[in-house]
C-alpha cells in the first residue's frame, strides 16, 4: 500500500541457461552472442485490474574478454585481440531487438584504471554499430556514489529521461 492505495507489485528473473558462471571465471560473450551471467528481471503491478511491466536485462559486456582470477583482489580484465568481437556483439544485440524492442544500454563500469578499456570498446562497438534502436550511455557509478552520495544517480536518471518517458 502507499499513499493508502493498494497493488499488487510482482518481481520476476530469469537467469539464461548460457554462459552461466560465477564472478570472474565467466565474462564476455561466446560465439552466438550469449552474454555471460545474463539475467531478465520483470517488474509487474497489478492495480485495480490494470496491469503494467517493465522489463531489464544484465549481463556481461558483449564483446570477447576474460578476467582470469588470481591473487590480486582485482583482476585485470583482457580483451581479446585475436577475435571479431562484432560477430558475436551484432548477434547478441539482434536478439535483444528481438526480445525486448529498442535497448537503451547502462554501462556503470569504472571509466578509469583497469576497467576504461572496457568502457572505451563498449562506446566504440556501439557506435560502429550504427544502429537506431541501440542508445549508450556510460555512468561511472563509483566515482559519482561514492561515498554513499546516492543523490548524484540523478545525474544517470536525467542522461535517460528521455527513453525513460517513451
């Protein structure tokens, strides 16, 4: 109940059956486009016989790339330079399309040290994509909310506005 109305608020995810696998041993994407750890999470409310969904995805950024754990707290991520990850990356996004309609990506990786070079391929591999029903934006969500400053994910909230609202 809030504001003394009553819903009925459902919370669903479906966790792929491909490239599942714990933090670290499973990155990247395989051959078909499959993105490690992918998960869908469905939002229902169900108010006064209305019902409305939103659906999100997570996973794995889609392109060819490991993160082979070892003693460090932090293992350094390597991007595979003897594949074409567009392949693999123009599958997974076509399904996506498939799916779920137009995708509007959030990337929330650091944007600096071991993980800029992820960030910086992600951008580029969209871009080289071209494709109107795929929008990018990257977030660096440690640098803005450290320090518990939940308030700067306003800045995150106003790049999306305006997908949001359509």
């Amino acid at each position: 109940s809030v504001n003394g109305k009553c819903f009925d608020w459902l919370l669903v995810s479906r966790r792929s059956c491909f490239r599942a696998g714990v933090r670290y041993y499973v990155r990247g994407i395989d051959s078909e486009g499959h993105a490690a750890n992918f998960v869908e999470t469905e939002q229902i409310v169900h108010y006064k016989g209305s019902k409305a969904s939103f659906v999100q995805t997570r996973g794995s950024i889609p392109f060819f790339w490991s993160q082979r754990p070892n003693l460090k707290y932090k293992p350094k991520p390597q991007i595979s330079k003897s594949v074409n990850h567009m392949d693999g990356f123009q599958r997974h996004f076509d399904s996506q399309i498939i799916s779920y309609g137009k995708q509007m990506i959030v990337n929330l990786v650091n944007q600096k040290g071991s993980e800029k070079p992820l960030e910086q391929t992600f951008a580029k591999m969209v871009n080289s994509m071209a494709n109107g029903m795929v929008r990018y934006v990257a977030f660096d969500f440690h640098k803005e909310c450290s320090r518990m400053r939940w308030d700067r994910l306003q800045i995150l909230m106003d790049q999306v506005a305006e997908q949001q609202d359509e």
